[in-house]
C-alpha cells in the first residue's frame, strides 16, 4: 500500500452562516425598534436602518478579507503598536470626544461618529495572546499576573472616566484570558471571589467612589438607583419599561413589530433592544437568540481547541470572552440583573463602531480555522 497525503484547510463556514443570520436579525430587530423614533424625530423612519446597514456591509467586507488575507501571526508583531494607537485615541477621546448622554465617547472624522474606546477590545484580546504565548507558566505568581493585568487595568480605568460599559468588557477579557491561561487555583479563587464581592457589594462601593470623585454622576446614579429604584424613579424609567416589555411578551410575544414599549422607551435600539425581542417574539424569541450566542461561542471554542499553535487559540479565546461577556451584561441589564450600564447587545444592537470591531474580530477568528489544517490521506494499491 502507498498513500499520499494532501493538506486541507479548514475555512468555518458555518460560523460565517450564524453572524450573517444574528446580524439580518438584528437589522430586523433594530427596524421594528427605532422606526418610530427615528419617524418622530424627524430623520425618516429607515434612518437607523440604513446606517446599521452600511456598517453590517463594510463589517463583513473586513471579515471576509480578513478572514483569508491576513495572517492572523501578524498581530503578534504589531500588538504594541496596535495597543498604543488605541491608547492614544482612549486619550483623545477623554479630553476634545464629542459629549453625549453626559460624557465624551466620540470622535467625528468626516462626518462620520465612532467610538474609539471600542479599538481597545481588540487591542488587549491581541496583546494579552502575544503576552501569554510569550510568557507562558511564569505568570503563575502574584506578582507578574499583577503586571500583566495593568495593561488592561490602566486603560479600563481612563476609559471608566466616560464609559464604564467598555472598561468593563476591557477589564473583564483580561481577566478571562488570565483566567485560561494561568495555572493556579489562588488566581480563580481571587478573581470568583472578587466579582462576587464586587456584585454584592456594588452599593457600598458606588458610595466610596462617589466621595473619591472616580465616577460621573450618572454612572454613580445608575448604581444607586439599582439598589434603591423607589427614590429614583426618573433613572429606572427605562429598566422599569425593558421588564413591562419582557412580561408583556409572555411565552410566544405580541407579534414581530407589534410593540407597545418602543413608543416611550429611551433608545430602544441600543442597550435595551433585547427587551423588545422579547416583548414581539416572546420567551421563545429571546432564548433563541441566546442559543444562538451560544452556538457561535461553541463554534468558537472549536476553532480555540483545534487552533495550529497557541497564539491563534489565545486569540479566539479572547474573541470568545468579549462576544460572552458583552451578551451575558446586556441580558442581565435588560432583565436588572445589574445595573444599567448602556452595554450594547453584540451583532444586534445599534452602534457602528462596535459592529464592525466584532465582525473584524470574526474575521481574525476565521483566518485561524482557515489555517487550521486537515490530513487527508488518500492510499492506492501498487
């Protein structure tokens, strides 16, 4: 017998097929959200649409491209570059950003609004892999684990200041990428118990920063008026309105664009817009769409496990910790799990800059399946 052997790639396309269906979804969705809005506003009934649209093309153009142009071990050459540029515009942005709902969070080049603070996402999902792949089992100790989260903690903290939502998503991918990476259980232990304390105790600790002056009012306000939503009534409006939405859907909803809540819910398209999946498509309509969260994790988790080297799997493991946490803090603010932090909902939400940053991340995802190689062999007798 003699056999040959031929190199397959392995290109996801069924990880392709799932963010292209959660996105036209989340058009649809984002549609039915802000028709009406965007009609009383004066900006035509489509206007959100339209803009959602062209980001959701531009995105997966990035993707595609990407996904099979672009050596994803070129990042590990370019992390620090990478990081400082979305150092910078983290800076930039705190000091001339353009101001809405009570802080700077964006830049305007050519007309054109986007928010510099979601480079950062990517930026530490890269560096984190190059830092872990590099340095290996020596960031068992306390010590260097403690160095190697200050990359992420000094910016999380600047990027508090006007956005807490990002910090937190920063702060929390740096911790799971630790989490993975890192051998010792004191670690684990540290990071359960230190959310717990931080959940449990968000009170207290919105308190001691509001006397440290560390956090705007708002943010501040969000806190207490979780805890205490009866002397902050004007604050709960719109969580108060998200949990009508999500009771008055019952098991099957009300109907696609069938609504009540969109018509005097604040910006219904971004952050909440779970609330009004779940109010036109009901409980079956808001765990499908979770499920379908879960099976592009899944899928991501396989190209983690079957990744050609260390830097690749690193790399979708940071992916995957972004896009998890992201949802997992939408959904708990929708249904006030926690405190309303204007997290966006991913692939579904309205927000540009945001869309494009995960289908480019994606795309990197991709060109790690892609390089991810199959042996098969193929025998003849002689």
């Amino acid at each position: 017998m003699a056999g040959k052997r031929r190199l397959k790639r392995f290109y996801d396309i069924s990880l392709v097929v799932m963010v292209f269906s959660i996105t036209l979804f989340g058009l649809l969705m984002l549609y039915s959200a802000s028709s009406y809005t965007a009609e009383r506003d004066n900006l035509g009934e489509m206007f959100y649409l339209k803009r959602q649209a062209l980001f959701a093309g531009f995105g997966f153009l990035v993707m595609l491209f990407t996904s099979r142009f672009i050596d994803y071990h070129i990042f590990a050459k370019l992390n620090l570059v990478i990081y400082a540029i979305a150092a910078v515009a983290v800076i930039v942005t705190s000091l001339i950003g353009v101001a809405s709902h009570g802080s700077n969070r964006w830049i305007v080049i050519f007309g054109v609004r986007f928010q510099p603070s979601e480079l950062m996402k990517p930026a530490i999902i890269i560096l984190f892999a190059t830092l872990l792949t590099h340095k290996g089992r020596k960031l068992d100790g306390f010590v260097p684990m403690l160095k190697a989260a200050a990359w992420a903690l000094v910016p999380a903290a600047i990027i508090a200041y006007t956005n807490l939502s990002t910090a937190m998503i920063v702060a929390g991918i740096a911790a799971f990428m630790l989490f993975v990476a890192v051998k010792s259980y004191k670690y684990h232990l540290m990071l359960l118990g230190g959310g717990i304390a931080a959940y449990l105790g968000a009170y207290p600790l919105s308190l001691l920063l509001q006397k440290m002056k560390v956090l705007h009012g708002y943010q501040i306000t969000r806190i207490l008026a979780w805890k205490d939503p009866s002397s902050y009534e004007d604050e709960t409006f719109q969580t108060l309105q998200g949990l009508y939405a999500i009771g008055s859907g019952g098991i099957f909803g009300r109907g696609l664009g069938e609504s009540i809540q969109k018509f005097i819910m604040p910006e219904s398209q971004n952050d909440m817009i779970f609330t009004i999946i779940c109010e036109e498509l009901g409980f079956v309509g808001g765990l499908g769409v979770m499920l379908v969260y879960a099976l592009i994790l899944f899928r991501l988790y396989e190209i983690a496990k079957n990744a050609k080297d260390l830097f690749g799997s690193l790399l979708v493991i940071g992916v995957m910790s972004h896009i998890a946490l992201q949802a997992i803090l939408n959904i708990a603010v929708a249904t006030n799990s926690i405190p309303n932090t204007g997290i966006t909902l991913p692939f579904i939400s309205y927000g540009g800059t945001s869309l494009v940053i995960l289908l480019a991340e994606i795309g990197i995802c991709l060109n790690v399946s892609y390089q991810t190689t199959l042996d098969d062999s193929i025998s003849s007798e002689k």
